[in-house]
C-alpha cells in the first residue's frame, strides 16, 4: 500500500470475487491469466520509467481492469471476437462506469485515466489522446497488451484464436498489400487481412504499434514474434522470412533507443 487511495491488492480481490462465476469456464480462465500477465508486463514498462509508487499502483489496476468487459462479453455472446458480438473495451468501460469501477477503487480522481485507458486499449490508434499523463497509461497498458497477446499467439492452441487454423496459416499467402504495409512499418487494419497467413503478419505488425524501449526489450529477451513465426511450416516461406527480418532489425533499432518514448 502506498498510502494513497489507490491499492493494487485490494483490486485484486474485488477482482477475484467478480470473476468467480466464471471458475468453470476455460475461455474466462484464459483471459484471467491474460490479465495477470499484462499486469506483470506493465509493473516491469512501469520500473523503467521510474513512475512513484502511486503512479506503479495505478499503472496495475489499470492493467488489472483493461479486460474486465470479456466476462461479461463471454456471458452474454459466447465469442470474444468482438465483430461478432460487441468491442470488449467499450463495454468494459461501460460496466465500470456504471458503478463496478468503486469495488476496485475507492477514490474517483483517478476514474477518467482509468476508464480512458479501458475504452481504449484495442482501438487501432489513440492519435486523438491529447493528454500526456492518459497517453503515458495508454502506451503503458497497450505495450503490455500486446506482449501478452504475442505470448498467446506463440504458445496457446489454435482452438483459441477464433476462426484460423494451423493449416490455412500454413498453406496460404500473404497478400501484396499486407506485405507493403508491413514494410511501410504500419499495422494492418482487421479489413485489410485477406488470407490466413495474414492475420499472422497481422500480429507481427503490432510492433509497430509499440511505444517504449523496455517493451521492445522483452520482445527481444522473449524472441517474440520469432516465436509466433516458427510454430509454421509457411508455404510463402520466402515473403515471411522477408518479413521477419524487417521486423527484428526494427525491434533491434528499438532497442537502441537510449529514452523510452512516450
Ligand atoms: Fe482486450
């Protein structure tokens, strides 16, 4: 406890207590340990920007809450591919605006960045953020999303990832555009993925929607997205190579950088 309002510990437990009735449900459970990883990820981003302890604490609940609208997601839809059913962060920051945000924290002061960042998180770009403490907590939480989701992407089955399997991965190719796209050091748009194999570059190309140097050095530590890369044996061997040489020489360069950016 830091002495302020904000205390990580005890938002676990409301948390715990929230998603109890979802003991049972392995595609809950995946999404609990998702959280708990984003946590870590983002204690760690935090550390390296040498934030005080209220501002650690608050970057946690943060972390803790940025998924909280996937339960109620699962409940009610079954699906956690939000074109299907309803985008998780909205909702998420819907449940916690209509009241659920006081058993995690008592003070409101900190309701705006908190409920900013839930909102938020998925979205394909937070250009319009204007302030910097927000945007500062957004990179933060979006960093450690993303870790997390190439982890999933590297080590989960595919049953997991919604409609593609390891074979159409595979077997498929990636299309000129997604190519041309990752080569610009974009992220590809959802509607821009027109094969299998591109919802992989897809995931790849969250790099570049990466913002602190800490981040880029757990890339690097973790071999990500390497990793995600060789559970394939591709078709198109030779574009993904291309590709995946672009993307460590980026994620070298990154790491390079002597201050984090926000
Ligand atoms: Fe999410």
């Amino acid at each position: 406890m830091t002495g302020s309002e904000l205390d990580y510990h005890r938002a676990v437990k409301a948390f715990y207590e929230y998603v109890l009735p979802y003991e049972g449900d392995p595609k809950a459970q995946l999404k609990i340990v998702h959280t708990f990883r984003t946590v870590e990820n983002a204690d760690r981003i935090s550390g390296s920007l040498k934030l005080d302890d209220e501002q650690r604490e608050l970057v946690q609940i943060i972390a803790l809450l940025h998924d909280i609208g996937r339960f109620e997601q699962v409940r009610r839809w079954n699906d956690f591919r939000d074109s299907r059913s309803v985008d998780h962060a909205l909702l998420g920051a819907q449940i916690l605006s209509g009241g659920l945000i006081r058993r995690f924290v008592s003070d409101p002061r900190w309701d705006d960045v908190i409920l900013t960042c839930v909102a938020k998180h998925s979205s394909y770009s937070v250009e319009d953020i204007e302030d910097e403490h927000v945007r500062m907590h957004l990179h933060i939480l979006r960093d450690a999303d993303k870790l997390d989701i190439f982890r999933v992407r590297a080590e989960e089955p595919h049953a997991v990832f919604g409609a593609v399997t390891k074979q159409g991965i595979e077997q498929g190719n990636v299309s000129e555009d997604v190519v041309r796209t990752f080569m610009s050091h974009e992220c590809i748009r959802i509607a821009d993925k027109k094969t299998e194999t591109d919802s992989v570059v897809m995931i790849a190309a969250m790099i570049f929607d990466m913002h602190m140097t800490e981040t880029f050095r757990m890339l690097k530590e973790r071999d990500l997205p390497g990793r995600v890369f060789d559970r394939y044996a591709f078709r198109d061997a030779e574009t993904i190579k291309k590709i995946r040489a672009e993307a460590d020489r980026y994620i070298q360069d990154k790491c390079r950088d002597s201050l984090p950016c926000v």
